[in-house]
C-alpha cells in the first residue's frame, strides 16, 4: 500500500513562505532543525490534514559568508492545488496582503497564485460558485 505524505519545497524565506500557505488556511504543524545538516524542515497542513497531506518547507542556512541559496526552477516543479470554500474570498487575501493573483477566479472554480520563491498555487473552489466581478474581468498577471 502506498500513502501519500508531503510535497516539498525549497524556501528562501521560511516565514514569508508560512505567511503565504496561511492565506490559504495552512498552518504550521511541527519543525525540526538540524544543526548538523545546517537546515530547517518546517510542515504544514491544512486543519485536520496532519499526517495525511503535508507541504514540507525546507530552508537551507546560509553559509558561513552568510550567503544563502536562491532557486529559479519553481515553474519547473509544476504546482501544488488547494480546495477553498470560497475562492474569491481566499484571492481577496492575498490581494489584501500586497500580492498577487496570476490567474484570477474568472470562472468562479480556479485560480493561481505564487509563493515567495515562485512555486505555483492552483486553488480549486469547493463546488462552484457563478463568475462574478471584478473577478470576471481580471486578465493574467506574468505566468501561473
């Protein structure tokens, strides 16, 4: 039997990266710092989700220059999807949080947005909801 248990990601800044996942309504489960390894893991899900579909974040230290990593491949990875009870809720927070919406909710089913480090995020409405203003008429911002 195979059981699916977390997606991992690359960060480069591990709280701006939470604070985006909390717009969607993940939140922080557990995190484990290893000293040795010079990272931190960090596991989020959404509530009741622990255990059973996790994104792991995985910041690696800087080095002793103080130089940290930086990662340009995060539209190769594809993207990761969420189900909202109401999407053009969720994509009202992240407007609201000075971000943006890539592909806007013009359908009233789905939409993309970005972390921090460019890792596309496909939220998917719960059932449907009808297109509705100013919604309808965003076009795409850069690529999702």
């Amino acid at each position: 039997m195979t059981k699916y248990l977390h997606t991992m990601i690359r960060v480069t800044d591990p709280e701006a990266t939470i604070a985006f996942f909390r717009l969607i309504g993940l939140e922080e489960v557990r995190r484990f710092d290893s000293e040795a390894g010079r990272f931190t893991l960090i596991f989020l899900a959404a509530p009741g989700e622990e255990g059973v579909a996790e994104v792991e974040l995985t910041y690696n230290w800087p080095d002793a220059d103080g130089q940290g990593e930086t990662y340009t491949g995060g539209r190769n990875f594809g993207h990761l999807a969420y189900q909202v009870d109401d999407i053009y809720e969720t994509c009202q927070r992240f407007l609201d949080a000075g971000l943006t919406v890539h592909r806007p909710p013009r359908d009233g089913h789905m939409a993309f947005v970005k972390s921090p480090d460019g890792i596309s995020v496909e939220l998917l409405q719960k059932g449907r909801l009808e297109p509705r203003e100013p919604w309808a008429s965003m076009e795409n911002t850069g690529t999702w």
